[in-house]
C-alpha cells in the first residue's frame, strides 16, 4: 500500500498492491508521509475502496468547495454502512450530495439556523432508508461529534430514496451537454430574478450541485409510492405555491429538452430545494 495523496496527517488517498486506490484512515497515519511512501497496513484503521474515477473525481470536487476531510470520510463510512449492513446499493453521486448536505446542514447547527425540516416521515414507506438514515446520526456523533435533531433523519433518509440502485450501463444520456442543464436551471432562476449572491451562495451553489447529478438518475426508475409522493406534492403546492410553479417550470423546460418523464420523487425533491434557496414562507 503507497501513499498516492495526502489528505492530512490521519487520511490519505493510496494505491493498494493490486492497483486500485482508496481512502485510508489512521492516527498518524502519513505524518510526514509523501507520495509513493509505503504505508504500514497495522496502522490503518478503516479503509474505503475508491471505485472507479468518478469517485476520485467526487473527493476533488469536495476538497475544492473547503469540505473538511472528516465529513468526506464519515460519508464514506455511512453509505459502506448502508452497503454492508442493509445490501442497500446507491448512484455514486450520493458521496457528494450527502456529504454536502451533512457539512451545511452542520453550519446551519452552529449558527442556530437549522430551520423545522419540511419533508414528512415516510418512514412507513420507507424503512430500510429510515434505519440506515438513524444509523448515520449515530455514525456523525461518533465521528464528528455533532448531535443533529432528530428531523435530520427525514433529510438523510431522503438522500438514500433518490439514490437508491446501482446502473451498469452507460447512461443513454451521458453524451448530451450537461452544462445545458445548469443553462436552464440558471435561466428559470434568473426569469424569476433569482441570482446567486453572497446571501444565498450556500443554497444556491447546493442547488447547482443536485443538478450536476441529474443525468446520472435520468435512467433510474423511481422507487417512490407515486400517490403517496402525489400527496405531499399537493401539499407543497399548497404551502409553497411560488417554490411548487419554479420546480414546475423547471422540470418541465427539462423534461421537453431531454424527452424524458422525471419521476415524483426528483420533482418533490426539487421544490424542497428552491424552497430552501427562496426562503419561501408557508401558505399554511
């Protein structure tokens, strides 16, 4: 096992003897320790296979938004958690989008910003995710020392609704411009005189990474009880009714420029989203 890159002093990316990389953890691990060091493998508390680029690819992009190593590996450990424990496969995206969910959900903790959670318990719809979402609070307290409310399951648990199942296949839709999407995202924002601002660049920046993502989980078949998801978007609609007719014009404008139907579960997510980055109050 070599050193490939050195992430602190506890953490570091490595190259295992059969080629393949991986994020491994230990006390002191590569204290001063450089690339193509050779590592003691009794040292190494935890290890995390990388597969494949894309995960790679993942880590940089955390690292490059000033997301503390800790919470990249305690996301790590909680959908290795999910895998081991439940057999409970996911889209890669889930590394960045649940990682930056726990980090800025931990900022709005500290700054006593962490409002009521808008999504209902569908634990009864869901349980397996709702057990995996428990085990990850007591995961972050043991790793982060971060006590979240007890809502944050709903939050967490939601992150392994939508990205629920693992695809082998390209997606038919990989070769298409993506940065198209963030066009017509950003174009329905703007026509509203939504911009992205010191204010809201937190909420505005997570927005545009869901949407990163969003050609990955073109080709996943929604999961969700559509009358049950049916019924929390009305209710959406009813308290957000300003939130509800952006995440409309924006699915719609996608839905004609990809020819695809976006399943329930992507739209509830949406409005949850630009509720979130509008502030919108409720209705209700």
């Amino acid at each position: 096992m070599k050193v490939f890159q050195v992430l602190n002093n506890n953490v570091a990316i490595v190259r295992l003897d059969d080629g393949e990389q991986a994020i491994a953890m230990g006390k002191g691990l590569v204290f001063n320790k450089k690339k193509g060091d050779r590592l003691n493998k009794q040292q190494v508390d935890k290890l995390f296979k990388l597969e494949g680029q894309n995960q790679e690819e993942n880590i940089a992009l955390l690292l490059l938004h000033d997301v503390p190593i800790d919470f990249i590996t305690t996301t790590y450990e909680i959908v290795e958690h999910a895998k081991i424990n439940y057999q409970f496969l996911t889209q890669e995206y889930i590394y960045v989008t649940l990682t930056d969910h726990i980090y800025w959900a931990y900022k709005r903790l500290e700054n006593n910003e962490l409002n009521n959670n808008l999504i209902p318990n569908m634990e009864k719809q869901y349980p397996i995710e709702y057990q995996i979402s428990k085990d990850a609070l007591a995961i972050i307290y043991r790793n982060l020392n971060i006590s979240f409310p007890k809502e944050e399951i709903q939050s967490i648990a939601l992150h392994f609704i939508n990205a629920k199942g693992q695809s082998e296949e390209t997606s038919k839709y990989e070769n298409r411009n993506i940065k198209n999407v963030s066009e017509i995202v950003q174009e329905e924002l703007n026509l509203q005189g939504i911009f992205r601002t010191d204010k809201n660049k937190n909420y505005y920046d997570r927005f545009m990474v869901h949407f990163n993502y969003f050609i990955d989980r073109l080709d996943e078949k929604s999961a969700t009880d559509i009358e049950f998801t049916n019924d929390l978007l009305d209710q959406l609609q009813q308290r957000y009714p300003k939130s509800y007719q952006l995440a409309t014009n924006i699915y719609t404008r996608l839905e004609h420029e990809f020819c695809i139907q976006i399943n329930k579960s992507e739209e509830l997510y949406l409005v949850i989203h630009i509720q979130r980055l509008i502030g919108e109050s409720s209705k209700r």
